[in-house]
C-alpha cells in the first residue's frame, strides 16, 4: 500500500465516495477483501476523521475563524529571509461524511479485525469512535477471552 502524505485520509476519503457512488442493488465490496494492512490503515484514518470532526463540531464559529486565520498565517510565512521557503504542498482533504457513516464503515471494519485475531486493533478503533459498547453484539465464545482480558 502506498501512503500519501500529500492527501491526509485520502484512502476514507475514496472509500467514502466510492460507497456514495455504487447503485443501491450493487453491494460494496467489504474492507477486508483488501487485505488486513487496508483495514488496518483504514480503521487509523477513520479514527483521525472521527477525532477531527468531533473538534471541528465543539468549535465555536469564532474559534473556527481563529483557525482558518492561523492557517492562513503559517501560509504567509513561508518567506524567510528574502527566500521563499520550497514546502511540499498539502491538499486539504474535505470528507463529507456523517458521524453514522463513519461508525457503520468502522463496524465493517471491526467485524474484520475480530475475525483475524486482531481484537486490540477492534476494541481501540470502537473507542475512537464512541462506540465500545457495540462490541457486545460481536464479541462470541472464540473472541470473548481475548477482547475481554
């Protein structure tokens, strides 16, 4: 797999649109059909998503402007010296996505994890997600000992 640091969450993001995208009667194919390091990567991105939206939301509009205007600050300084300064450029990532989304995508994601002795891995991403409880409803006799210990 190959990271980006150019497209931060690039990969929930085409995930995401891709599920957007597919006809009601075609079904999406599952995350670990991907492979373990897909669902692994993915789970991260979706707990960076989840965590940043759950910022964004507390934010007041004027600490939201605050931002914006740092942003644009930390911009303005690239030039040094008489120099400007040769940065990688970074491309925002905008993800239109529903907290419900997010959770339903980690639940595909989870359900995998579960099943291929990655219990840790379920358990933090359901707490990133604010959504720990739900493990009862996946948790049987062959993974009980492991999420339970």
């Amino acid at each position: 797999m190959t990271y980006s640091d150019m497209q931060p969450r690039g990969t929930l993001r085409y995930r995401l649109l891709s599920a957007s995208l597919v006809p009601a009667s075609s079904p999406l194919s599952e995350p670990g059909s991907w492979g373990h390091e897909y669902v692994r990567h993915l789970a991260a991105k979706l707990g960076e998503e989840y965590s940043s939206q759950m910022e964004d939301e507390g934010d007041t509009p004027e600490e939201a402007t605050e931002k914006e205007e740092k942003e644009k600050v930390a911009d303005g300084e690239k030039e040094k010296d008489g120099k400007e300064k040769k940065e990688k450029s970074v491309v925002k990532v905008v993800i239109d996505a529903l907290n419900k989304e997010l959770q339903a995508l980690g639940m595909q994601c989870v359900v995998f994890l579960l099943g291929h002795n990655a219990e840790p891995d379920a358990v933090d991403l359901l707490e990133e997600l604010e959504i720990v409880d739900w493990i009862v409803e996946l948790v049987d006799e062959n993974t009980y000992a492991r999420v339970c210990a």
